[in-house]
C-alpha cells in the first residue's frame, strides 16, 4: 500500500492525490527478484544502497510477506543492522525467496 510522502496517510492504488492533505501522489513502480537465500542478504543490502528505493519486502515462494524494510531504515546504517539480522534468520530457514523492490519516480 502506498502513503503520501507528505502527510503519510495510506493511498489506494489509483489515487492521484492525497485525500487527506491534496498532495499529488508519486507514481510508484515494483520490481521483482528471485534469489536464494544465501543471497538474500547480500541483495538486499545492495538495493538500499541504491538510494531510490522506498521499501524493500521479502516474500517467500508462497507469497507470504516476511518482512518489510521502509526506505527510512536504509539512511541510517546503524538503524540497518537489526534488519539484516532479521534477513540472516530468514536467509537460514528459506532456500528461495522474492524481493520486492517499491521505487518511487
């Protein structure tokens, strides 16, 4: 689900405006990846460092979200660390898994 990058109120998927504040709504493209898990890391680690992206979700091969990472999180290294963590655990009891990457144009 997307928020309004000004107030931070939920959008649906067609709003071109924010209905509570009236801000337009960025335009928010998703990739999708498949990788192993003892990639998983690695990966993910290397999308927050690209800068555009605004979340990063890791699903398994069921579809069942495992985690979520918001944009916010990959600014600060030091905030990172429990992230990956989780990553690491997840990585260890997954053998694929997808990530789904939101970047906002």
């Amino acid at each position: 689900m997307p928020y309004c990058t000004k107030c931070g109120a939920p959008l649906k998927e067609d709003d071109r405006f924010c209905p509570v504040c009236g801000a337009a709504a960025a335009k928010v493209t998703r990739e999708e990846y498949t990788v192993s898990g003892s990639n998983l890391v690695d990966r993910v680690r290397e999308l927050l460092h690209e800068g555009n992206v605004t979340r990063v979700i890791v699903k398994d091969d069921k579809g069942k979200t495992l985690l979520e990472i918001p944009a916010t999180v990959g600014v600060v290294g030091v905030v990172l660390a429990p992230w990956l963590a989780a990553l690491g655990v997840i990585a260890a009891l997954v053998a694929n898994c997808r990530i789904v990457v939101e970047k906002r144009e």
